[in-house]
C-alpha cells in the first residue's frame, strides 16, 4: 500500500510518500520534491541524511525547497534509518533498499529518468565516509556521488 501526501510549494510539489519495503520488510517514509518546471522525465537526486536524522531533516531545517525550485529536479530525501546505507550481515539490506528497491519505486510513481545519468546521490555526515560503500557498490546505477552542504 502507497500513502501519497501532495503540498504545493512555489514552482514546485513536495510529496511525502508511504510504502512497504520488501527489501526492509517495513514501512518507509520518504519526502520526494517534484518541479513544476521543465518537461518531463527529470533526472533525479537522492539526497541522504546523516546518522541522528530521519527523512525529515533536510525539508525541516534547510532551504533544500528554495534550492530545489530552480531546477528541473526530482530530490528525493529517503528514510535511510541508521542502517549506513549499507547491507548488514545476517540484518537488513540498507544498501540494497537504497540503491534498487527505493530508485525503483521512485521511477515506478513519479516522472525520474530511469538512466544511470538521470541518477545522483549525496548527503552529508556518515552516508559518503568509508562506511558507505553505496556508491561504489552499484557503479552502474548512480552517475556520480556527491557531499551535500544546504543551509
């Protein structure tokens, strides 16, 4: 089952999206910002929080809305837990989850460009130090790993 929030921002739609993982075997949240602007389908970027956050954090205390509206840009901001982005022996597959199940979902629901260079995936603290491996991991999925700084 799918919950779909929709909120209409200038220039833009900030949806908060419901939906079971298969891959986490649990329920998910993930906020995803849809432009008004340009024609579709948009290239997308999956942008992550760090350890003592949720899916929440980058819409409730940064600008990511104002940035976001200048771009023909999907920004989807998923729930990553405190998982590392990376697959857990003998636990749950963050990497997995993250990097096939979510991408997935996302081009299934929204209008994203589903070609590894209509992909790109960044955030700050733990998800792009060593011991996120995601990028590396699925080279052919996501065109390039970034570090987020948004005020």
């Amino acid at each position: 089952m799918i919950g779909l929030g929709v909120l209409a921002v200038e220039n833009m739609a900030l949806c908060e999206f419901r939906w079971f993982s298969n891959v986490l075997e649990k329920q998910v949240g993930t906020l995803v910002i849809l432009p008004d602007a340009g024609s579709p389908p948009f290239a997308t970027y999956y942008l992550l929080h760090g350890l003592s956050d949720d899916y929440t954090i980058w819409q409730r205390r940064t600008r990511v809305e104002v940035y976001a509206a200048r771009w023909p840009l999907i920004v989807v901001m998923p729930d990553g837990f405190r998982g590392f982005y990376t697959n857990h022996h003998g636990g749950r597959a963050y990497a997995k989850y993250i990097g096939e199940e979510l991408p997935a979902m996302i081009e299934r629901n929204f209008p994203a460009r589903p070609q590894r260079d209509g992909r790109c995936i960044g955030g700050q603290s733990m998800e792009l130090t060593e011991r996120c491996a995601l990028p590396w991991d699925i080279p052919t999925f996501f065109s390039r790993p970034t570090r987020t700084a948004v005020d």
